[in-house]
C-alpha cells in the first residue's frame, strides 16, 4: 500500500505551525526559568543557611540520546535543616562538580530556610548569567515565536484562494423603465423533420 505523501503546500505549513509551537514553549519556559533564578538568588541572598550534607546518588540524564547527544548530571544530597527536619533532594550540577563528588562524601549546602528545597552545593549556586541566558532563550523564542505566527498567518491567507477576480463580461441593461427585450417565442408552429 503506498504510503501519502504530504504536499510541498501541506509541510510549509506543517513546518511554520511546529516552528511556532516549539519557539513559544522556549519562549514561556526561559521566561519561567529567569524569574525562578532571580528568585532563588534574592533568597539566596537574604533567607539562607548552610549544613554540612551527604552525597546519597550521583546519576547523568541523557535530554538527546544520540552522537553528540546532551547529558544531564545530577547530584542526591540530603541534609538536616536547621529546625531538624531531614531533607533529600536533586541538584542539576555541571560536571566538572560531578566529578568533584562520590557516594558518601560530605558535601556543604546552601538552602533557603523558608523552601529547603532550593539549594545548592558549591559552584552549582544560580548566578545573574544563568538568569541571563534564560531571559536571552525567552527573548529569542519569542521573536521566533512572533515572526513563524505572522508567516503562518500569511500562509493561511494566501491559501484562502485569494487572488484577483475575472472580470465578467458586462450584460446588456435595458434603460430605466424598460424591460430588456426577450426574443419572442412563436407559438403555433412547428418545424417537422424532412
């Protein structure tokens, strides 16, 4: 059975939408991502503490499991927050730091009393450049966001038929108060067939 193929029309259109849905979800997450890294560091700054953790789990993330392929590298750390409560988290770390770490050594974290749950270990603390380049990624997501929209917009236009109307040929209008003339039926005769 063979397969459909799409039209050149059908994967233009096709390819402005995809380009439109993935430039808006890059310009909402960087968007999310910056004001979530602001926040963390003004917390940082004014509501933290620091205990001594323990490296629990060290793993790494494939996000593009082919040649060349981006790998994520993460850290378990548990620690005791300062009124007592026993935390275990995740840390996205780069792997330089990975590889500064093992199961089971002591490692120092920086967590906000208020959300323990944000913290941090050393050089893994969020910086006014990671905010930077989320506020670029949302920036130029949506810029792309913008400039597929409106492609898709005129694609869509274009593909309405549009164009310019034929020029009909204009009909004979008979003056105010007549009727146009009709040709006049002949009644009572008939031609017969030889």
């Amino acid at each position: 059975m063979p397969k459909s193929q799409l039209s050149v029309r059908a994967r233009i259109g096709l390819a402005l939408a995809t380009i439109f849905l993935f430039a808006t979800v890059l310009a909402v997450v960087g968007y999310i991502a910056a004001g979530e890294t602001r926040r963390k560091m003004a917390a940082f700054a004014t509501d933290s503490a620091v205990v001594i953790g323990t490296v629990t789990g060290k793993h790494v993330d494939s996000v593009r499991p082919t040649a060349g392929g981006i790998w994520v590298y993460w850290l378990d750390v548990t620690f005791d927050t300062q009124d007592g409560s026993t935390r275990s988290y995740s840390t996205q770390v780069p792997n330089s730091i990975y590889d500064q770490y093992w199961v089971g050594r002591a490692v120092r974290v920086t967590y906000v009393k208020s959300r323990p749950e944000w913290f941090h270990v050393p050089g893994a603390e969020p910086t006014a450049r990671d905010a930077g380049i989320m506020t670029a990624m949302s920036k130029y997501g949506g810029i792309a966001a913008v400039v597929s929209a409106l492609g898709l917009v005129g694609f869509l236009l274009a593909g309405r038929g549009g164009g310019t109307p034929t020029r009909q040929s204009p009909s004979p209008t008979a003056p105010p108060g007549r009727m146009p003339r009709q040709p006049r039926a002949e009644f009572g005769t008939r031609r017969l067939g030889r």
